[in-house]
C-alpha cells in the first residue's frame, strides 16, 4: 500500500469479516477509521482489537443500521467533516424468507443498495475535495434477472438469491452512475465499485445465509474449504479500489473465475453498464429513500 497522508475513512459493517480487515489496514498505515456498524457492542470490540495491532492509527466506531433511513440519517448529520475515504461495504445475504427494513423495503434491496445510496447522498457533502467512494458488490450479480421495477421489492415471487443478486447488481448501477455525475458536475470525488471473490465470512456461515435451503448451509462451509479465499484476502480488492483503480471501475479477484486471488479489474455484465438502466434505478431510488444529491 503505498504511503499517503492520514486519510480519514468510514467503513460501514465493519466490525467482522471483509470490513473488520479492511478497516485493519487502513488503520495499520496510521490513518483515522470508523467502524460505522449496526451493533456498536460488536464494533467497539473489533475497534479494540484494530487499535491493539495497528497503533499507528485511530479508530472509533459509530451506530449506523442500513435497514432503517432514521439510522442513516442520524449517523449522517453527526459524521465528521472531511471524509476522505468511504467505502460502502455492509451487507445482508439470502434470508430465508421475504423480510422488510424499517422502512417496508425488501430487506436485501433496502440494505445493500437503498441505504448505501442514501448514507452517500447524506454524506456527500461532508466528502473532502478528492474524495474516494468504494461500493462493495459481488460475483452474484451476474446471476439475478434483469431488474423489475413493477416488483422492485419482490412482493410477488420472492428468490432470495434473485433477491441478492439484484442488491448487487444494484450496488454496481449506483457506483457508476454516481461517477457519471461527479464527471458531469466537474468534481474530483470518484466512485467505483469492487467484489471481494468468495471469501469465508459470516454471510455464508451465519444461520440467517445461503436462503432457507438445508442442503446449501450444510455445504456452504465445506464448500468454501476448496473455493474461497480468506476474509483478509477479500478484502484487498477493496484496497485495491481506494488505492489504484480510478473512478467509474469493477475491481476484484483475478484468479479462479474472480473467486480468489490477487485484485485487478474485475468483469460486468452489460446490465451492469447499462447507463440507462443505472438512471432508472438512481430516480426510483431518490423516490424512495428521500435523499438526493447535491451534485
């Protein structure tokens, strides 16, 4: 990682996981850290463990809960002035059944996509002049279909891997779009996105993962012995993203069909880059999440 001037950088979910070691090596170069995280309890344990292997930097920890707008608004209007780094990174996978944030969204949609793009929108303002956006997607977004704006929330029909899928498809359409408008407002902010593979993390160990199929929670763990890489692992493409790709890319895996391996440019689907599409889903999301951008 090369070395640059302490930067100060929020993480959402990053109490565990690929969040808890990306926020690990951000610290460990001495810049300022916050662990913006649903459970506090569990981020100011990990905030501690952070602090006692990277003294060179600073971490705090703050409540933000993604499925609910009045979390992400409060935790917004107290952020400190001049982000520098912010890196969309929390998220939920596959429930067994259809489940609703605090706001009646369709818990993955509401979650991965909805309050990512509302905390950006409410934090935009707060970003230092070249400032980084990283939006955390997934390898998964290839497989959901194209995005139905009729059932948006999936009120009829509910997959939970569609449902997944197209938070993550989501997640790649708001990071390109947004650099689409940074570029057209004259700003030096940049956005890009990146996967981190398949990496062993509690979205597919936890009990609430891999939807409500028996046999799937039953492989996922020796599954992921053969095919995935380790948690500190995924988390470089997301370094990768801050440090050396530029705005408006897919970073992610480059070995094993992107499911592991060092980072560099990661593959899209067209729908992915479907300008349109990505307009059409940044208005529906304005809508619905009241937030709109000072761009």
């Amino acid at each position: 990682m090369p070395e640059i001037k302490q930067n100060r950088v929020v993480i959402t979910g990053a109490n565990t996981g690929i969040g808890y070691y990306t926020a690990l090596e951000f610290a460990k170069r001495g810049d300022h850290v916050t662990l913006a995280c649903r459970n506090k309890q569990k981020a100011d344990a990990a905030a501690a463990k952070i602090s006692a292997e990277a003294p060179n930097g600073t971490v705090d920890t703050a409540t933000l809960n993604l499925a609910d707008l009045a979390s992400v608004r409060a935790y917004a209007a107290s952020a400190p002035e001049s982000i520098d780094v912010l890196i969309n990174n929390a998220g939920v996978m596959m429930p067994a059944s259809r489940t609703e944030t605090e706001d009646g969204f369709e818990l993955q949609l509401g979650t991965n996509h909805l309050g990512h793009f509302a905390l950006t929108g409410l934090l935009f303002p707060k970003l230092s002049d070249d400032a980084k956006i990283t939006t955390i997607a997934s390898v998964v977004h290839k497989q959901g279909p194209k995005l139905d704006f009729d059932n948006l929330q999936l009120e009829r029909g509910y997959s939970a891997v569609h449902g997944y899928a197209n938070s993550k498809l989501a997640n790649i359409l708001f990071a390109l779009e947004l650099q689409r408008r940074i570029d057209k407002a004259g700003s030096k902010v940049t956005s890009n996105a990146a996967h981190p593979g398949i990496s062993s993390t509690e979205l597919y160990t936890s009990p609430e993962g891999m939807g409500s199929s028996k046999i799937l929670k039953m492989l996922a763990p020796i599954g992921l012995k053969f095919i995935s890489q380790s948690a500190r692992a995924g988390a470089l493409p997301t370094i990768y993203a801050v440090d050396v790709a530029g705005g408006g890319t897919y970073s992610g895996p480059t070995s094993l069909f992107e499911s592991r391996g060092k980072p560099g440019p990661a593959s899209m689907t067209r729908m992915a880059q479907d300008p349109a599409l990505a307009a059409k889903l940044w208005d529906v999301s304005e809508k619905l999440t009241g937030v709109a951008f000072p761009l």
